[in-house]
C-alpha cells in the first residue's frame, strides 16, 4: 500500500505546488532576448543586487533579439517577461503583436553601442575590407558586365589583389540575432550600391543584394562561440564577432578593418567605423509598480557607473552613449513616454 | 574430441568410413578455430575501442578542468580606512520604531554602503605589498576579481566594528590574472593581445613570487552563484540547488505514479485490445525526444497553467514526464521475472490479488524497481534540451530556496558556461562543471549497485 500512499501524497504536493503558484507573486524582474545585450544586463543584473540588497537579482535569458521581442509580447501576466534586450529597434510589426497582446505600453531605452567585427583565426592573412569585399564574397550572383552571373569568386585575392590568397569562407549570424540586420544593413547594402548592379526595380535591387550562396556562408544560429569554433575547424573562415567578443579572445581572433578603420571603442564611439549599432532593452510599462525593482533597475542600468563613460558596461566592451542622449532616454523612460506604431513610422 | 568420435561413428552411414569422417572433420577443424579465434578478436577489439573512447573522453575532460579547481587567490591584509568608509553608524531599531521604518533605514544604509569605492582599500593594501608598484589603480583592480570588493563591504557591514582595523582577506584574483599566471593565454603573445595590461601582468607575477599570491583549492566552485560580471568568482551552487529541487520533484512524482501503474497494468489489467494499445503508447512515449517534452512543458505548464518561467517546479515535472515511461517498462520487466509459480502458490493458499501482489510479488522486484528509478533520475539530472524551452537558460545570480524560484540546472549550466564570451577562462570551468556533474551521475549509480546487492542478498 506504501506506493499508493505515496503517489497520493505526491499529488496532494503537486496540486498544493500549482496553488502556490498561483498565490504567490514574482519578485525577480525576468529578462530575455538578445545575446548581444544578454552579457551587459547580466551585469548590471549582478551590480543591481549588490546595490539594492532589498530587490532579487534579475535572470535574464537569451534567445536572440526577435525571440525575446515575440516572449515580450505574448501578453501582461506573471508568467511573461518583463523587460526584452534588444541588439536592433522594435519592428512596427512587433508594436502591433504587442498591442493586440495587451502590451500597450512599451518604453524604449538606448543603452549604447555595439561595434560588429570581421575576424579570423590569428594565424591566418591580413584583411582590409570594404563593403564591397564582402558583397562580392557572399552574394549569389554579382554584376558582370552589366549582367547578373552566379557568383565566380572562391578566392579572396580574385575579388581583390589586396586581399589575402585564401579561400573564401564566411560565417555570418543568422536571421534571429539583431546583428543580421545590422550586417546587411551597414555592409552588404553599401557593399551592394558600390557593385554598381544593373538596371532593375527596387524589390528585385533588394531582393539580389541581400540573396547570399549558400556554399561558402555559413549562419549560425547560436552564439558567438559557435562561430568560434567554425573559425577553428575551418581556419580559413572570416567570422562575423561583436566587438566585446572579439576583445576578449584577442588571443586567438584577427580583426580585419572595413573601410579602413580599425574597430575599437574610440572609432566606434566617434562613428569613424561603420558597423556599428545602438543596443536597446524594452520595458514593459504595465509591469512597473506590479513586479518591484523595475523602475530601479532601468535607472540603475543608465547610471555612470553602468552605462556611462568609463563604466562597468564600457570595461565589458559596450560602446556608452553620449551623456545628454541617455539622459534624454531616462527622462523620457521617467515621463512615461510609451511607443507606438506611429512614433516608429514617423522616422 | 572423444564425444565428437563416438557420435560421428554412430551415426556414420554406410557411404563413408569413420576413418573418412575423422579426416573430414580434422580438416574443417582448423577453419572452426580461425573462426572463433576471428570472432574472439573481434570481441575484444570491440571492447577495447569503448573503452578507449571512454578513457579518451575522461582523459580530456579531466586534463581541461583539473586545472579549474585550483584558482590563483590573493592574500592581502585590508585595512579599514574611516577617510574612505564615510558612512554613518549602522542604524539599530530603537524602541518604538516600526519593523517597516527600520528595514528602510537599514536598507538606506546598506545601498549607500554599497555605492562606497571599496577597490580604494583593496588598492591601498596591494600598493603597502609590493611599494614600488607605479601602475595606475585600474592594473589593480584589473588583477582582483570585481565581486572581491564586496566579499570587503559585507565584512564590514555585518560587523562595523571593523571600522580604523585591519583584517587578513583572502581574495580571488580576476579570471584574467587566473589566465595569465597559469599560462592559458600564451605568455609571449604582444602586449595587443593580452587581456591584461604589461603592468598589471608584472605586479601578478611580482605578488606570485612574493608568495602572496597561491594557487588554492576553487571552494567557490562550489558555493557560489553564477556570475558573469566577475567570472572567476562564478560556481555551480544555484544551478546544483536547481537540480536538486528537479531531482526531487521527479522522486516524489514520477517514481510512484510509474511504479503504480505498471503495477497495475502488469497484475490487475485485463489484457484486451485496450491495454495493448497503452502498453504500446508507453513504449513510443520512451523513445520521444526529449526537447518534444520541452515543447509540451512550454505549452501546458507555462502558457496555460501559467507557472512561472525558469522554475525547477516547471523542470522537474518536465522530466517527471520524460521519465514516467522508462521507470514504467522497467518496473513492468522486472515484475514479468518474477516466477509464475510464486504468485500461484500465493493465490492457492488463499491470498487475495492484491496480498499476492504486495506481499509476495513488489518485495522481490524491489532492487529492479529501484535501479529503474535511478537510472530514470540519472538520465533527467543530465537532460538539458527541454529545459531550454522553459526558460531555465536563463542567467540566474541566486540560490533558488524554493521549487517556484527561478533557478538554472547544472547540464544547462554547462551548456552556459560553453557559451561564455571569456573562451580562455570559461573553458576549465566548463570541463570542472563536466566533471561534477559526471561525478554525480557516478555516484547516483553507484548507490543504485550498493542498494540492488543489499537488497538482493536480504531476499
């Protein structure tokens, strides 16, 4: 009889489990979304709970800007997050699917600046790229007197004698990091418009810049570690880094310059680099005031100590915004300016 | 070889002469041989390949985290200067004060503790070590790991008295200080490519020699939380208490809901067209993915009974699902052995099915029962792919102290530290994270053997 003794007993717990659950409200703020952000909010995380011994430590979770942007907006509710980070802008999409979720109140806060690299393995050739470079290396078909062709380019130095004699081997992030759309956006379009491609409408003018060859690129899906180690079974690889990556594996990782420019804190902060992005996390605006701590983490996060100049953020690789653009961001966090669909047409 | 004689001659028809058989047989005696001398080979190549694989992985895991478990720590006297710890007295509840009233004042007090530039005392004491450092204060801080300053304030806060004192604090140093004096990152790599500035690295080596930096035991592997703003303080405790709450909840759940309904399909179920059909799902449900479990935990637990995300509750009933039918078939096979001569004569000496069933049958299956049980718990304290579903990836800076508190779960924590953007450092702490999680799962089986042989014997 002892087993069914048990078992009754277990379902007694379980059920007084889900009761509990159901009473008892959450104190930690929840974070997710991208891998980007995931290493500055967890330290801010960390610093927020060795300051505010009165609030839990934050968790925050990945899974990629989009996927934190679609948890964010599954609704208001204990069991959803609170706050999703986000290496790109909310899409005007999202604004909707959030809206119609019952998110009404979104608050947008700019935290800095992430630089994206190229690197490769540290034995391997010098890189100086330019936009271009890489548009002729990934793309599917490339102009070729004044016809489109598919792409004939397997050597770097084809492409451009100043390039090194080496294989061309790339692994970009895939379509669920923010960082995706920065890389089209900064260096395969500019790269695409200095191809001088043939007369065509704007949609089939996209549609050919931003088709990549599936034989030499390679999209990864996890995080930059993965990319390291593609790097590492395939010496010959240019991989795609944030900058804060490839600073902590100097060691072992090349960066290559684009446009000529070095990335590093000072020519990303200055814009002389191009590839660079803003970083955001969203808050959800219905949330404060229900799970504690949040408004005291988004100006904890802001503070100089985090975000700014000379900060904890800056020593892990973030690029800090200027001073007066995030004082701007926390006085309008502060005044409960929300976004909507609009205020993202607008611009 | 003389058996073989006398059945061949036996049977010897009248064709062949025995002499032509005996010749025969010689012959063919020698391929006989080759052959299982072929298959015996093959056997032990067979094994020795495991093996070999087996002490390959070991080999590797131990030569990456043995090097984990002992941490460079610094051994500095801190003294606590009342010109840098302006702070008040800490606040006492006077009498009449509301609890409310005073947990704000002490909450006050602590924050402002808290924001106080504790690194100044750590600087202040490393520069009394080694005088004629002449780097700036950041090579300091660079070589000390940054949650040491407050290992300070909390020694401070829960004892003011410290305050004008002096007290011996033996700090971690930072994972990249670890990095260097273990040689991790090439020491001849160009001042471009260290991590640590030429300064910071000769005042690491300086203090190496002075003896008041040593390698020692990594206990914080251990007790502490993760941590990503000062990796080399990041431990295993959060996701360990993770994995035990799991553990737990499959125990409490899945062992006896599965040992229950084998139970009763194996002894009271009427076999007929329905029972076979269960007996069938249960069989398919074993081999399911996990990650499918994941899914479903997502959708039911989290999404419509709407418990909280990255909760060991949500995990361990996840894992209770998973392993529901592996402790199931193993029940139900151990059950099956039980000769049917022992539940007759229960029967026919006037036992009824249930007497026949707990008294006779479930005693003898014990050790069965239970290797089913830790072998189905081993097996969820390492799965991994469907916490990731349910949150438990997430970054968790705390001990969870309930099943309802988030929390992360130690093959995930692996999977975690796999990811970590320090490679140089996070990848001994990932193999150390390895090998205690391998060192757990050893010792689960390990008691699974111990209680089936004692359990055997007192039957």
């Amino acid at each position: 009889m002892n087993a069914l003794k048990i078992s009754v007993a277990a379902l007694v717990a379980s059920t007084t489990f889900a009761g509990f659950a159901v009473a008892q409200s959450r104190d930690t703020i929840q974070i997710a979304g991208s891998s980007t952000v995931l290493p500055f909010a967890s330290i801010v995380a960390e610093e927020f709970s060795a300051a505010f011994p009165d609030f839990g430590t934050p968790v925050v979770g990945s899974g990629g800007s989009s996927g934190g942007l679609r948890q964010f907006c599954e609704g208001v509710g204990e069991n959803t997050i609170d706050i999703a980070n986000s290496s790109r802008r909310i899409r005007a999409g999202e604004v909707e699917a959030c809206n119609t979720a019952g998110v009404e109140d979104i608050r947008e806060i700019q935290i800095g600046y992430d630089g994206i690299v190229f690197a490769t393995s540290a034995d391997q050739g010098d890189f100086a790229l330019e936009p271009q470079h890489v548009f002729m290396a990934i793309a599917a078909q490339v102009p070729q007197d004044g016809e489109m062709v598919a792409n004939p380019y397997t050597n770097w130095s084809e492409i451009d004698a100043s390039l090194p004699d080496q294989a061309i081997a790339l692994a970009i992030p895939a379509s669920n990091h923010g960082t995706r759309e920065v890389f089209e956006e900064r260096v395969v379009l500019p790269g695409c418009e200095a191809a001088e491609l043939p007369e065509m409408s704007e949609e089939e003018m996209e549609a050919a810049c931003l088709a990549f060859r599936q034989d030499v690129v390679v999209e990864i899906a996890g995080d930059y570690t993965e990319t390291l180690a593609r790097l590492q079974s395939n010496p010959a690889t240019v991989g795609v880094f944030g900058l804060s990556f490839y600073d902590q594996n100097r060691d072992t990782l090349k960066v290559a310059t684009v446009s000529g420019v070095e990335p590093s804190l000072e020519t990303i902060a200055s814009g002389d680099y191009p590839v660079s992005r803003p970083l955001f996390f969203y808050v959800k605006g219905e949330h404060i005031g229900v799970i504690p701590g949040i408004e005291e983490y988004v100006q904890f996060f802001l503070s100089d100590q985090m975000a700014g100049a000379g900060g904890a953020l800056e020593a892990a690789g973030m690029i800090p915004a200027p001073a007066e653009e995030t004082a701007a961001v926390l006085e309008a966090f502060e005044g409960g300016e929300s976004l909507t669909v609009e205020s993202l047409g607008a611009e | 070889m003389a058996n073989l004689d006398s059945t061949t001659t036996a049977s010897a028809g009248t064709a062949v002469t025995a002499e032509e058989r005996r010749q025969r047989v010689k012959k063919s005696l020698g391929a006989r041989h080759r052959k299982e001398r072929l298959f015996h080979g093959l056997g032990i190549t067979a094994v020795v390949l495991a093996l070999g694989f087996v002490a390959i992985l070991f080999y590797d895991v131990l030569q990456r985290g043995l090097p984990a478990f002992q941490q460079a720590q610094v051994t500095v006297d801190v003294y606590f200067d009342p010109e840098v710890i302006d702070l008040g007295e800490r606040p006492v509840q006077s009498p009449g004060q509301s609890p409310a009233d005073y947990s704000a004042q002490l909450n006050g007090w602590l924050r402002a503790a808290a924001l106080l530039n504790w690194n100044r005392l750590l600087e202040t004491s490393i520069r009394t070590i080694v005088p004629e450092f002449e780097g700036d204060a950041r090579d300091i801080a660079a070589i000390i790991d940054s949650s040491q300053r407050f290992v300070i304030r909390d020694a401070f806060t829960s004892d003011p008295s410290l305050l004008g004192q002096t007290r011996e604090f033996s700090l971690l140093a930072s994972a990249d200080a670890d990095n260097w004096l273990k040689g991790t990152i090439d020491r001849s790599l160009p001042d471009a490519r260290q991590q640590l500035s030429a300064d910071a690295r000769a005042l690491a080596d300086d203090l190496l020699e002075r003896g008041e930096i040593r390698f020692a035991f990594a206990s914080h592997l251990f007790t502490n939380v993760d941590s990503r703003s000062a990796p080399a303080s990041a431990g295993l405790a959060g996701a360990f208490m993770g994995s035990l709450y799991m553990m737990l909840i499959v125990i409490v759940l899945a062992v006896p809901i599965g040992v229950a309904s084998a139970v009763y399909l194996e002894e009271f179920a009427p076999k007929n067209r329905l029972t076979d059909v269960i007996e069938i799902t249960i069989n398919n449900l074993a081999a399911v993915p996990s990650i499918v479990f994941g899914l479903l935990g997502a959708a039911v637990f989290i999404n419509y009974f709407r418990l909280p995300l990255s909760a060991p509750l949500v995990g361990g009933l996840v894992l209770t699902l998973m392993t529901l039918p592996t402790i199931i078939i193993a029940t139900r096979s151990s059950l099956r052995a039980v000769a049917p001569s022992l539940r007759q004569a229960a029967l026919g000496l006037g036992a009824s099915r249930t007497q026949m069933v707990f008294h006779h049958v479930l005693p003898i299956t014990y050790p069965g029962i239970l290797t089913a049980a830790i072998i189905g718990v081993a097996q969820a304290l390492g799965e991994t792919a469907p916490l990731l579903l349910i949150g438990m990836n997430a970054f968790v800076a705390n001990i969870p102290s309930s099943p309802m508190d988030q929390a992360s779960a130690l093959p995930v924590q692996i999977y975690l530290w796999q990811g970590n953007e320090n490679r140089n450092f996070f990848e001994a702490r990932t193999s150390a994270a390895i090998i205690v999680l391998l060192g757990l799962m050893l010792s689960l089986n390990a008691i699974a053997i111990f209680l089936r042989s004692r359990l055997e014997k007192r039957k």
